[in-house]
C-alpha cells in the first residue's frame, strides 16, 4: 500500500462530498485544475463559482474549462464569495499561497483567506465539506499558516468537524489539508 | 459524505496493508479489539505477535482470538520486541494511553513506546505500516505524545513517510494517528 498524498486525498474527499447537481466554489481558481475537477463532478446541471483575483489566472481558468457552461468566472477578491453566492453548496476548495507560474509575490493573506472561508462555512449544507491546502513555504506563508489554523481550531465542535491531513517529515514545508464538515444540526 | 472517524481510517489503512499470509505485531493488546482484527487480515497463513505487560490485557485478549491459532500472546514490555519477532512484517499498531476498563495509572511510556516503534521500524518490510494511535487527555499522555511527535518528525524523508490524521477542534484530547510508510529503497 501507500499512504494517500494530500492533493490525491483532497480530490477524494471532493468525489465523495459533491454529486449531480451541486452547487460548489473554487476559492482561488488559479490554473484552473480544481475548477476542471468540480465541473466534472457537479455536471452541467450543477454549478462551478470559481474566484481569483488575478487576470491571469481567470484567463488559464477560462482556456481551460471552455468546454463547460456551468462555470462562472468571478474575477474578484474571494472576500466577497457572498456578493455571488446565495444559496447552499456542497463544498469549496481554497489552495492558498501564490499562483503556481505565476507572479510569486501576489499571495493569499489570512485576513481576506478567512473573510472567504466564514463566508463557505456560513454556505455550506449539512455534510458540506470545506477544504483548504495550505501551503506555507514562501514569503508570508506561514503568517496564514498559523491564522488558519488558529481559526479552524476554534470553530465548535457542535458545529463542525476540523480534520487536519499531511505529511510532518518532509522538508520544504510540504502542504497539508484542513477539512472542515459541516455538522447536520440536531432536531430538538 | 461524512469525514472517517480517527479508528475507522486506522483500520482502512490495516486493511490496505495488510494481506492474507502476513506477518504483523500488535504492540499494545489491551483488549485484544486490534489483534482479533488483525488475525482476520492474516488468516491462518499469517501470523500476529500482541504484546502486552499487563496480565489482565493478555487475559481479556485471549479470550477474544482463542477461535484463532496463528496468535501468538507475549507477556513482555514491547520494548523487547525484537526478542520475539525477527523477520519482516507488514505493519505494526499501537494503541497508547491505558488498557481501557483497566488501571488508568498504567500507561505506555514515552521512553518504552520509542525503543518498541523504532524496532517495528527495523522489521517493516518496503511499504509496510507502523500505525500509532496516540491518546494524550491522560496524565503523562501530552508528554508521551510530544516526545513520539517528535521522535517521528525526524524520521529521515528518504526511508519513511510520515502522515498526521487527526480532528483538531475537539476538546478532551481526541486520539489522533501518526502513520508511518517504509519507502521502497531505491535500487541504484
């Protein structure tokens, strides 16, 4: 056997939360891969709202999902997730740090990183899944690092399920998932 | 979908590892809930070696696999494991903390638990699993745990990876997992 890798887990956790239909986010759309992902996975019945703030990375995202009219780009700050989405999802994916090819020194920040994820959470339907790779080998990376951790730490245990999956031997900072759960509330 | 519970993803990853005709050690018996699981994985062909220093762990884990002949019951510290066990296995678990339903004033102590993984280590064969399920909301458990985080963190990333899995937002110290994969050596 081999122990799953973080990307490979994270798309796993993805097949398992979002079905047919669903209405999901890519936080920080990037390249476009997790967008590709999603669109798969929600089909044309569902919906894809995929965020960046860069020109750059809206382009790559739109060459490659053309294919798909389920997509829609948001060239805007994910802070703003709420401005777009309205009504529940099945699950959001933030890969924070910086555009992989691109400028190194435009990266997610932990305040409007965390803006964006209470935002998700406050979206997600019961059983939802909120999953952020955090990567925190460049600049200012592990200043978010530790933020998002110290938020998700603190979210409530009636409320949500915070699993924390990676690998802690590996030089060069490795990324590693948060997976936040949405909990189904009790009837009383 | 729902996020697997820390036991649940401990025994998927026995079941991944693990094959019919296996050697494989149970480090911590207690009540035999692991090594009754783990005789199933092996079969008959296979073997399991439990350790256990406590009488009553030994006793209550009989009990449980007395259906089964290729379980070999050893009353001894788990530091002494390769006493017993000398050729290759396929995975080893450990439970820490105490014999649940027993004496809690008895526990696995950093100093043993290190020498009983670092053996297991010695005998894994290419790809095979040490599985460490660490409970700390004991008294000594944060120091047990602390010296195993990082007795594995410094676990050469050319010979083993090491995966974290664990809910960080609960009280109470929930168990968490330490995974432990032999690498492949890379044939020069």
């Amino acid at each position: 056997m081999s122990l799953q890798r973080v990307l490979p887990f994270t798309k796993s956790l993805l097949e398992q939360a979002v079905a047919n239909g669903d209405r999901v986010i890519d936080a920080t759309a990037g390249n476009g891969h997790d967008t590709f992902f999603l669109a798969q996975l929600t089909g044309p019945t569902g919906k894809v709202f995929a965020f960046d703030i860069q020109q750059e990375a809206i382009q790559a995202t739109k060459s490659r999902v053309e294919a798909f009219h389920h997509v829609q780009l948001i060239h805007d700050s994910h802070a703003k997730i709420s401005d777009y989405v309205v009504s529940p999802i099945s699950a959001a994916v933030f890969n924070l740090g910086y555009l992989p090819k691109g400028d190194h020194s435009i990266i997610t920040k932990s305040q409007s990183t965390i803006t964006a994820m209470e935002q998700c959470l406050e979206l997600l339907q019961p059983n939802g899944l909120l999953l952020v790779v955090i990567y925190s080998g460049h600049e200012g990376g592990s200043e978010e690092r530790d933020a998002v951790m110290e938020y998700v730490r603190t979210l409530p245990q009636t409320d949500f399920d915070v699993l924390q999956y990676g690998f802690i031997n590996q030089r060069h900072s490795p990324p590693f998932l948060v997976a936040v759960e949405k909990k189904r509330k009790k009837v009383l």
